[in-house]
C-alpha cells in the first residue's frame, strides 16, 4: 500500500477504531516562504485549479471507497441533494481509514473518513459534512490553501512562473499535503462552520440538534484513550467542544426543537 497522506483542513479530531488504514502525514519539514513566495499573487482560479490537482493526488494516495461500498453508498443518500449546494460545485468521497475526521479542499472535495462514519448516525454525519462545506462557503478552504501554496510548494519558484495548475510534482504535493495539514481555522471560522452546518441541517429537514449531539460523539471518543493528548491538541485552535456543544443545543432548544432520543 503506498504511503498515506493527509492533508486534514479541518481536524475535528483523529481517534482510532477498526477499519483498512490509518492516514499518515509526510514529515517533511517545510521551511518559511521566501520574501519572493510572499510577493506571489494567485487568483482564486489558480487556487482552484491547484485544490484540483491536488485532491486528484490525494484520491490516487488514499484508499477511496468503491461506488458499491456501504459508506459510499450511505454518504451518496446523505449528499444526493448536496452537490450543487449555496452556489457551489460539491463531490463527496470516503476514505476508508479509521480516523474519526472529515474535510474539505478549496475546490468543494469533501473527504469523509470511515471512521467518523462508524461512529456517528447519519444526520450527525450530515452535520459534520454541512460544517465543512461552511468552510468552503465562507472561503475558509481557499484562504488556508492559499497560504500552504505560498509556505510549501511554490516557495521554489513554481508560482513565479505563473502558477498554473499542473507544474507540481510528487514530492511537492507531499510537500504541499504536509504544510495543509499544519494549517488550522481560527475560533470564529470554526463557528460560523458549526452555525453553517446547524442551518443546513434544517434545510433539509433534520432536527439541529443532531450538531450538538456530533460534538457529543466526538467528545465521548476521547473519554479515557490515549489520544486524548493528541485530540487536545488539535482542537486548541478550535472552539472548546463544551461550548460549542452548549452553543449548538440551546440554539436548537431556543428555536423550539427537542433533543432526539439516541
């Protein structure tokens, strides 16, 4: 099996449970950008362009789930609805790995892992996914790949050259997958994600409840393991699971919806 990379644009939190793999992230250390990487302007188009190429990279490097899997077949009744959401293009794939995680690339690719799936319901999942699409809805994606593309892969002059999409090599999409995932949202991107994720619940149909209850899950997974130092540390940059689980249910409990029975 190749070497598995992940780049984890928003790290709910990594736990682990049974399932085909576990993702891993290239180490390679990734140096400052250079007075010139800074000065590099890239468009939104050639953002995109560079979140194609590499989700298509990811995709080849990750164990993607069969059109006729049981995950890919729950996560395409779950997003049947969701592909051309709020004015934007979406495409929706699980990775069979047992992180507890989900995420989202600048160019609307919305990854779920297996793990998350096997231990959340469905509208939980669907509130985890409505998080994420927030985070490209509000640009969130776009900004923190920009500033990977301009740490990591086109430091060495790739994008002086015009930035096209296609001019990154192997190594560099490692590169660029290792400076993705050490990026991180701020405090309030994460809430308006989880306010986000809380509206489309009730679009389509689902009591919002089901927000609060998935940071419930993610909370209770790591009651007691030994990646609860690990899951600290990715959330710190997030709001404290607490709170958001409080903002979530009394957002619901004050719009009328009853907590549903697990």
């Amino acid at each position: 099996m190749k070497t598995i990379k992940l780049a984890i644009l928003s790290a709910l939190t990594i736990m682990c449970i049974h399932a085909q793999a576990q993702f891993k992230l290239n180490t390679k250390s990734i140096k400052a950008a250079t007075t010139a990487a800074k000065a590099i302007t890239l468009s939104d188009d050639e953002v995109i362009g560079y979140a194609k190429e590499y989700m298509v990279w990811m995709d080849e490097n990750n164990p993607v789930a069969p059109e006729d899997h049981e995950l890919a077949q729950r996560l395409a009744k779950l997003t049947k609805d969701l592909t051309n959401h709020d004015d934007l293009s979406l495409n929706f794939k699980v990775y069979l790995v047992r992180d507890i995680n989900a995420f989202a690339c600048a160019d609307g690719s919305v990854r779920v892992c297996a793990g998350l799936m096997e231990v959340m319901d469905d509208n939980e999942v669907l509130g985890v996914i409505g998080h994420e699409i927030g985070h490209v809805k509000n640009k969130d994606s776009k900004d923190a790949f920009r500033t990977a593309l301009l740490s990591s892969a086109l430091k060495d002059g790739v994008g002086s050259q015009g930035g096209t999409a296609g001019a990154l090599s192997d190594s560099k999409l490692g590169e660029l997958g290792t400076a993705v995932a050490n990026s991180s949202f701020s405090r309030s991107q994460e809430s308006a994600a989880d306010i986000y994720g809380y509206e489309l619940l009730k679009a389509q149909k689902v009591n919002p409840w089901y927000m609060a209850t998935a940071f419930e899950s993610l909370a209770k997974q790591s009651e007691g393991t030994e990646k609860a130092s690990t899951m600290q540390r990715l959330m710190s940059s997030h709001p404290d699971t607490e709170k958001r689980i409080k903002v979530m249910s009394e957002k619901a409990t004050k719009e009328g919806f009853e907590k549903p029975v697990k």
